[in-house]
C-alpha cells in the first residue's frame, strides 16, 4: 500500500514573520507620532487699568525690553538675577507688581518674568505694554 | 510495516522563539499608544512658550490661536486684530468668562496684550495661556 505522502508545506503553520513586520512597523510609526509634551496654563487677569491709590501697597515696576532686559528698581536685570533680587527683598505676596513689556518682547520672555513672580509669590501682576 | 511521515515539529519550535518577543512589541505598542499623544494639533507651528511654573495639565487644543506674525486662528479661520473686532461686534458672538489661548513663544507682547484687551472688552475675565511645562524645573 502506498499512502500519498503530506507535503510539508500543508503541514506549514502561517507564517509569523509578516505579523513581526507589521508590528514592528506600528511601533515605528507610534514612536516617531507620539507626543509626550504635557501643556500647562498660566492663567492672566486680563489687563485692567491702572487705579493709582487703590493699593495700600506701593505697586512695584518691572519693565522689559526687546531683548529680555529687566529694568527695576534702578537696575539692570536678567531673569535670573531678577529672581534673586525679589527674594532678597521679600515683598508681601499681594504686592501689586505692573511689568511692562516692550512691543517686541517674545511672549516667551514674558513668561519667563511672570515665572519668577510666581516662583516669588507675587500673584498680584498687571501686564501692560511699555510706552515708549 | 506502513511508515507515515510525522508532523514537521521545526516549525512549532520557531513559532515558541517568537511569540516572547511579539509579546514585548505588542506591549510597547500599547505603552506608545496609550502614554502617547498623536492629535494633530491645528497649526503645530505655533509651539506655546516654556513656564517652569505651571502644573495644570490641559489639552493644548483650543479655539483661540496667535501666531507669531500676529494672525488670530479663531475655531480654524485665520484673521486679523479688526476682523476679530469685527467678528466679536456681531451680538450673537459672545465669549465666555474664561478662554484658553495658544499663542507663539515668538509673538511679540504688542499683539498678544491688545488681545487680551479685547477680549477683556467683550466680557473675559481670565485668560489661560497654553504653556509647555518646563521638565528641568518640576
């Protein structure tokens, strides 16, 4: 008797190797998609105008120019120095601070003035822009 | 005596080999899906500025937009400071007391606080401006 021999390739389970290429292909493509920035808020009081005398507080003035110069208190500052300037001083946490900005200053530069308020406790803050 | 062939068994011993590793890929296929953020932003070249001091995590997605050239995306429209103006004039266009903006690292302050001022005008108390937490400083 001659039985009709199974060839192998019936008795082949479906090959894995596509499945590995797509996955990895996925993976590549979710890797290079994925976006791991985590968005924050900075929450602004829309500018209000100026009521001189309504603050026990004498207000202090920042102001800030095009290039991230920070003029307050007679001197020059950067961002760095300004911070350790305010806690030097140690202001009261609701002193109101009016920083001016300069028409060209980055929106990034101002940030980083109102952070080191913050990061001084000085909530109290008006932005307005710098006349020149 | 009838010899019948048996199964092939080399292919069961490569399917074992690699079933381990398409384990490890499908769970960081999931880890990217899941711990990743691929929305597409509406004008991904406006990059929000860094801020050291802000945790509240929100979506970057919002209705309100500035470029740094000074033009406004107002839900997907692009126009300008009088074409807001004009758009917030029509009565039925009311905004509501909080808003969240997502403006350039780049635009300058002269066209990010005239907005605000508008806004403000038309009834806003509080703006929300999209920041990108500073990792450094956590």
């Amino acid at each position: 008797m001659r039985f009709p021999q199974m060839s192998r390739a019936t008795a082949r389970r479906i090959s894995l190797t596509p499945l590995i290429d797509i996955v990895f292909i996925l993976l590549l493509f979710f890797i290079l998609e994925s976006n791991f920035l985590q968005f924050g808020e900075l929450v602004f009081s829309t500018p209000q105008q100026e009521q001189p005398g309504s603050s026990r507080v004498r207000p202090i003035e920042i102001q800030v120019f095009e290039d991230g110069r920070i003029w307050f208190d007679g001197r020059t500052h950067d961002v760095v120095t300004l911070g350790a300037f305010l806690a030097d001083k140690s202001y009261e946490s609701q002193t109101p601070v009016i920083v001016r900005a300069h028409f060209d200053l980055p929106v990034q530069l101002l940030v980083r003035v109102v952070d080191v308020l913050q990061v001084n406790e000085l909530f109290n803050q008006q932005i307005l822009l710098l006349e020149e | 005596m009838i010899k019948l062939d048996t199964p092939a068994t080399t292919p069961k011993r490569i399917d074992e080999k690699i079933i381990p590793m398409i384990n490890i890929i499908f769970l960081l296929l999931m880890f990217f899906l899941i711990a990743g953020n691929i929305s597409e932003l509406v004008r991904e070249d406006v990059v929000p500025p860094r801020s050291s001091s802000t945790v509240v995590a929100i979506s970057a997605h919002t209705d309100w937009i500035l470029a740094r050239d000074g033009t406004i995306i107002l839900r997907e429209q692009e126009m300008n400071m009088r074409q807001v103006a004009a758009w917030l004039a029509v009565e039925e266009n009311s905004l509501p007391q909080r808003i969240v903006l997502r403006a350039d690292a780049g635009t300058p302050s002269g066209m990010l606080l005239p907005l605000m001022d508008l806004m403000r005008d038309h009834g806003v108390d509080k703006i929300s401006l999209v920041t990108i937490n500073d990792d450094g400083n956590r």
